[in-house]
C-alpha cells in the first residue's frame, strides 16, 4: 500500500487563486523538484507553499510503512481554498467609503510514495511476454534507399 500524508496552513494572507497559479507548477512532480521549482519561483507565496510541502513530507515520513526513501514521494494533490476574507473600510472622496476585501486561503498539499517498479521475468510457457523482434539490419536500410532512388528516377 502506497503511503500518502498531507499537510495544511490556513488563513495564509493570500488570494487563493494567487496561490493557485503556484501550485499548478508543482502538481505531480517529484518533491526534489517541486522543492526546486518553489525556491525560484517569483511570487511570495511560494515560500508558504514550500513550508506545506515539507511539512508534508515529514508527515509522511513518519507514518507506517513508508520505506525511508524521499525520491519515491511525488506531489499526488495540491489546491488552494479560499479561506475567510477581512472586510476593510479606505477612506474616499467627498465622505465616501470604498470597502477593502483581505483574501485568504487554506492551503493543502498531499504527498504520495510511488510504488516499486519490478520487472517481470518470461518463463518458457509464459504466452504474456512479447516474443523478441527481428532487428533491421543495414542491408534492409540500403534495399530500401536503393528502391526508392529507383521508383525517383523512373518518375523523372
């Protein structure tokens, strides 16, 4: 069974579509490189995106059954909600008010460890392995050439 572990910060003073536009660049990748990509990305909330993200590798490190090896995790999921917004009054010409709307999102990001890959091994009666093709060899290649350069010539 494959492990997987999440981890959430909420009220992150940030729009979750801001948020959005971050994640999307880090969704089913490796963690070495969604980390990579978070350290040089050019918007604020890469940083809290990279805390969530370590903090869910953590987590799942020390659940039951993880195998100990980091390289096999990737990002399975990551969304940004939009969390609660703090309504602000700005002050405006001839005694008016604007209303300032502060965005917030909870972010989540869920980690998953990839299986192990084995291979499978044909035995004599296995009718499920593929049976080994006939490789081309460079006499085929130049029968070809030569064929072609015929019918070119004869269109001439």
């Amino acid at each position: 069974m494959a492990v997987q572990a999440h981890a959430t910060a909420k009220y992150v003073r940030t729009s979750a579509q801001k948020a959005g536009l971050v994640l999307d660049l880090i969704r089913g990748r490796d963690v070495n490189a969604a980390l990579a990509t978070l350290q040089f990305a050019r918007k604020s909330v890469a940083r809290d995106i990279e805390k969530v993200l370590r903090s869910a590798i953590a987590n799942a490190q020390q659940q039951d059954g993880f195998s100990g090896d980091i390289e096999r995790l990737y990002v399975s999921a990551c969304y940004a909600n939009q969390g609660s917004s703090m309504k602000r009054v700005r002050p405006a010409p001839m005694g008016r008010a604007f209303r300032v709307v502060k965005r917030t999102a909870h972010l989540t990001v869920q980690v998953t460890e990839r299986p192990l890959k084995i291979a499978r091994v044909a035995t004599d009666g296995d009718a499920a392995a593929k049976p080994a093709r006939a490789k081309k060899t460079a006499d085929d290649a130049g029968v070809k050439k030569r064929t072609a350069q015929k019918s070119a010539a004869a269109r001439a």
